[in-house]
C-alpha cells in the first residue's frame, strides 16, 4: 500500500529589476493573465499574490515591483520598499534577470537577496531572442559565480519554455502544510483592484515615454447590476497639460483606453462591463507619501 504524501503550500517571491519579465512569468505560471503587462520600466507598481492549485501543492506567487536605483521620488522608495520586503518570510525566490544583460540594478536586488534565508533561484528570461546560444553558457558560469544559487535555469516567459522545470524545482522548497487558499482562487486582490490595473495597462501601453509614470487609477464606483458591471475609474494625473494628452484630441485617446480596458475586463470578470472614465488632477502625488498611500501604494 502506497503511502499518500502529505500537501505542499508556500510563498514564493518573484524579484528582480524593472522590466524583466515578472508579471509575464507569472501570467504564464496561472496560465492566465492576472499581472499587466507593457514594454516599459514600473508597470508593476503593487505586490500581487498569484495562487497556483494543483493535486497536492498550492504555490502562492508574490509578484513584485521592479528593484532599482536612482529613482528620486516619493513613489520610487515605495515601490523599492514593497519589493525588498517580499524576500523576507518567504519559502523560495524566483530573480529573473534577462539573457546575457547584467545591469547595476541587478547587482542591487542580488544584494539584497544576499540577506535572505530562502533558496535563491534565478530563471534567466528571455532565452528565445539570443541568436547565439553558445553565447549563454558563459552568461550562466558567470551567475554561478556571484552567489550560492539554489539553481539557475534559463527560460523564456512569453514562450512557456522550460517555465515548467522552473515550477518543479521551486515547488520542491515548500513546506509540508494544508493548502491556505481555496483551490479555485487566484489572488486575494479585488475586483476593483484588477480593474484599476487594467485601466492603468492601457494607459502605460499607449502613451508615450515618461507620461504613464505621472499616473494613477482609482476605482470610484464598482457595482454589479442587471448582469452588468458598472465601473467608474477616476485616472489622476499631476499637471493640467497630462490631462489633455491622457484625453486625446476629441476625447479620442481616452474613448481607446477605455474601450480597450473595457474588453479586458469582460474577459477577465467574464460578465458585461459599462466603463466610464474621468481624468483629474491630483498635484504631486508621485512625490507625497500620504497621497500614495490614498491611493493604494504600499500598503501591502
């Protein structure tokens, strides 16, 4: 008679710095999209916990905001602040870092993974656009030789390649306890939480350079009525001139940002949406710590 193994269940932290293709490797890990995405540095601005459930494991993913130095203004130190405290009280630590790129703000999440006690290991992304793999195993000995990893497995998040071994050895860190979350949950983030980001990824997508930073989103209204989700989202901007370029001329950009999170809404929620969007001015938001945490950031 086989014995029955006893569950799994913990809480790994995905780090590293901005733009490197967290929120992507865990979209892929749940097999749907819970983190936005964009091609641009800070789009994850909030720790988001992604629950995995299979037969015997539930794997709890903490996405984090990108570590990184420089950043001068209120919002950088709490993004900073909220990523470096999820190394802590964790069971594993996914750093994923990009394909023969070592930055300095990699050096800067490499030490502060340094302090911690959980079993590093690094999923080298983005493998799939090396022309030259040959090029790779030099990059990955020269890993091995920064910090006692637990293992470093290149992978390609968008693609799905080898993101499963990643998930296999990660899993092995776990403890030996009962599942905390039902099998069927996600996350633990609100509707209104998941459809404020949703609105900010249109946003960060569509404008250009450093305009999608002097944003925030805030849910004003979220009701469910006659089969319908009414959401009201109030987009804050810091200067009356960011107003005008967020609503486009005629009103057209903002008509695309919210036709555009409204349909992503639909899919997620899986219900009808009507979406209405106001842009505000919210003076130096970004700069003002008691306006940050207003707005949600930080207090994970």
């Amino acid at each position: 008679m086989f014995e029955e193994k006893p569950p799994r269940c913990g809480y790994v932290a995905i780090v590293g710095r901005p733009n490197v293709g967290k929120s992507t490797l865990l979209n892929q890990i749940l097999g749907q999209k819970l983190c936005i995405t964009a091609h641009k540095p800070q789009t994850t601005r909030h720790r988001i916990l992604g629950i995995k459930s299979e037969i015997g494991i539930q794997t709890l993913y903490v996405d984090t905001p990108g570590i990184h130095g420089g950043g001068k203004r209120a919002l950088n130190r709490v993004l900073n602040r909220s990523a470096s405290s999820a190394v802590h009280d964790v069971d594993a630590i996914i750093f994923v870092v990009q394909a023969l790129i070592w930055s300095d703000n990699d050096q800067l999440v490499l030490d502060k993974l340094k302090k911690s006690e959980a079993p590093v290991f690094v999923a080298v992304n983005k493998v799939d656009e090396v022309p030259e793999k040959e090029l790779l195993f030099p990059f990955l000995q020269q890993l091995s030789e920064m910090h006692d990893f637990a293992q470093i497995i290149p992978i390609s998040a968008k693609k799905g390649s080898n993101v499963e071994h990643l998930e296999t050895a990660v899993n092995q860190m776990l403890p030996e306890q009962m599942p905390i979350y039902p099998e069927d949950q996600l996350t633990d983030r609100s509707e209104r939480f998941l459809a404020a980001e949703l609105v900010r990824e249109q946003l960060t997508r569509m404008l250009d350079q450093e305009l999608p930073y002097g944003l925030s989103v805030e849910i004003e209204r979220f009701k469910y009525e006659n089969n319908v989700n009414h959401i009201h989202a109030i987009i804050w901007v810091e200067r009356s001139g960011q107003k005008g370029i967020v609503i486009g001329k005629g009103g057209r950009q903002l008509k695309e940002v919210g036709t555009r999170a409204r349909k992503a809404m639909e899919k997620l929620f899986d219900n009808k949406v009507n979406l209405k969007l106001w842009v505000k001015i919210k003076q130096g938001w970004a700069d003002d710590e008691r306006a940050l945490h207003s707005l949600g950031y930080g207090v994970e």
